[in-house]
C-alpha cells in the first residue's frame, strides 16, 4: 500500500515538472517568434500608444508647446522604458513615468523648443522599451514657428485655484507685418475656459492685443493643461494656439486617484492604503464599493482629522480576469463625495 501512495505523489511531481516545462517551452516559443519577425516584435509597445503623430501647428516664438503621448500598460507583465531620445534640437522629450504596472498609464512629454528654433520643424522621437521585452516605438511631431507673433508670457498661467472660484488672467500679443490683422474669435475646447481677445493699438503693421483669460467655478479638480486657438484673418495661417496652464486644489484629494490591487491568485487576500487629505479636519462617514471583494477599515476614521489612511483590502473570487470597480468616500463636509476606479487582475489558475 505504500508503494501505491508513493506512486501517486511521483505522479503529482511528474505533473507538476511537465506543467512548468510547459509554461518554459511556450514563453521560450513565443520569444523566437519575436526576434524572428521585428515587426510582430515592435508591435506589443505600439499598441499601448494612444496618438503616435502630433502636429503643434502654427505657434508663435516663445510660445509654450508641449504635447503628452499617452501610453497604457496593457499587459500582466511590467513595462520599463529605458530610453527616449529625438532626432531634431527643435523637440525634447521626456519621460513622465518609466515604470508602468498592469493598467497603469504614463506618458512621453514632447517639448517644442520655441526659443531656440523658428520656420518649419518635424522630429522622429524614438521611444525604446527593455521589459518585459524590447522593442522601439516611434513617435512624430512637426509644427511651425513663427517669428511675426509674439507673446508676454509662454503661457496663460492661472496659478493655483481652490475648487469652486473664479480665476482671470490676462496676457498681451503683439503682431508685426499686414496692417490689417486682426484676431477674429478665439475658441476653446473646454466649456469652463473662456477668452476674449481687445486689441489695444494699431501702427505701421505692428498690432497690439491683450488676451483676457477665465476659468469659471465649475472647473474639475486637478491640472489644467488647455489650448485656447486664437482665430486670425491670415489665410496662409488663421490659427495660432495659445497654452492656458493652471492647477484647480480639491477641497478634498484622494491619492492615489486610482487603486491598482495587483496581479492576485484566486482567493489571494492583498491590502493597500488610500489617502485623504482635506484643507480642514473633517471625518469619513462611509466608505463602500459595489463588489463585496473590496473590503475597508473604518474603525479609526471617526475621529476629525486632515488627513485619513484608508486600508483596503481586496479578497480575488475564483474568476481569472480584470476586476474593475468604484470606491465611493463620504465625508461630513458636505462637498461632492470623492470616487475612484479601484481594480486587479486575477491570474489563471
């Protein structure tokens, strides 16, 4: 009888060691089949961009032109970026975030140098990746700067705003050249930003406007990166963007602003923490999430404080896949309640 009991856990072990040449023999499969074909190889990384070209347009010199290209971690593996260079002066890019976990997004900040360089520019960006395999990504931007429009500062500044206020500014813009420029309107993409252009002097081809700028107390929480385009009679160029910059402070900020549990083995328990942090002591009423997988520790958050630690845990049920789900924290300040996406990946058994 104990022969038959020692066959049976040779058995199990046999199993066990063919299962992880298995997994060896398709990771290594799939490795040649990379390297054999460059093309398949680039492909994975490029699929994570959301834009691959960018064109500035028409900017004047000085002018603040900066463009992200974002990028998603679609993967369970982690995604390093190693390198990232240019082929003209004329762009700078820089890496936001190297390191990208499962779903995690990052982006390659491209900077148009418009003090240094003026006319038609375009560059190649080579973005290179080393985990979890390499590969080179190419990204492009082009534009044109113009030395006729000049600006007093690079961008519209609004500084640093508390939710709920107004905030104006106001920038001046001088043109030299046609005697009869004009700005004609100026739009913005965003329904809380808006502009008017005045012109203030008109001389021998040299016009003068000053750009009064608005962000209004319904504007979202968070980093304001916008573009007001200013529309000219110039047909040969009619527009010419102009950056409007700025920070909106939450009454209340949760950080991190999404929660990535991880990669988790069925019925895995992990636990992680959220901050909250308030411009007053305040205390967390209720938290609560529409899966019965996330799980919270209240018992300390009763007590008015500025700032809150929040763990939550998450128990992984016995489905491989995407969890994805909404945090919801009330609070007793009475403001809109915060909500965030909370999710993990459950590995296949």
């Amino acid at each position: 009888m104990g022969n038959v009991g020692g066959l049976k856990g040779d058995n199990r072990s046999d199993q066990r060691q063919e299962r992880i040449m298995l997994k060896k023999m398709t990771l290594a499969l799939t490795w040649v089949a990379w390297v054999a074909c460059p093309a398949m190889s680039q492909e994975w990384a490029r699929k994570m961009f959301e834009k691959t070209v960018h064109d500035f347009g028409s900017v004047p010199r000085f002018a603040k032109a900066e463009y992200e290209f974002v990028l998603t971690n679609l993967y369970v593996e982690d995604v390093h970026i190693a390198d990232v260079r240019s082929s003209c002066g004329c762009t700078t890019p820089t890496i936001k975030k190297a390191l990208l976990k499962t779903h995690e997004k990052g982006a390659i900040v491209a900077h148009f140098n418009t003090d240094r360089f003026v006319g038609y520019k375009g560059a190649t960006i080579t973005v290179t990746f080393d985990k979890p395999f390499f590969a080179e990504v190419q990204l492009q931007v082009s534009g044109t700067i113009r030395t006729d429009v000049a600006m007093s500062s690079e961008s519209v500044d609004m500084g640093t705003v508390e939710q709920g206020s107004v905030a104006e500014k106001a920038i001046a813009l001088a043109y030299s050249g046609w005697s009869d420029w004009k700005i004609l309107d100026v739009k913005s993409s965003n329904p809380h930003i808006s502009a008017k252009a005045v012109e203030v002097s008109r001389s021998d081809g040299q016009v003068n406007y000053h750009l009064f700028v608005r962000m209004d107390e319904n504007m979202p929480p968070g980093y304001v990166k916008e573009h007001l385009i200013l529309v000219t009679n110039d047909s040969s160029s009619s527009s010419i963007p102009v950056a409007v910059e700025g920070v909106v402070q939450a009454g209340l900020v949760v950080s991190p602003a999404s929660l990535f549990m991880g990669v988790v083995e069925p019925g895995q328990k992990v636990t992680k923490q959220l901050v909250v942090k308030g411009n007053k002591p305040f205390r967390i009423v209720s938290v609560d999430c529409d899966d019965k997988g996330f799980q919270f520790d209240t018992s300390s958050l009763k007590v008015p404080k500025p700032l809150h630690l929040i763990p939550v845990t998450f128990v992984a049920g016995n489905e491989p896949g995407k969890v994805a789900k909404t945090i919801r924290i009330e609070t007793d300040l009475g403001d809109k309640s915060p909500v965030l996406s909370a999710y993990a990946v459950v590995a296949g058994k």
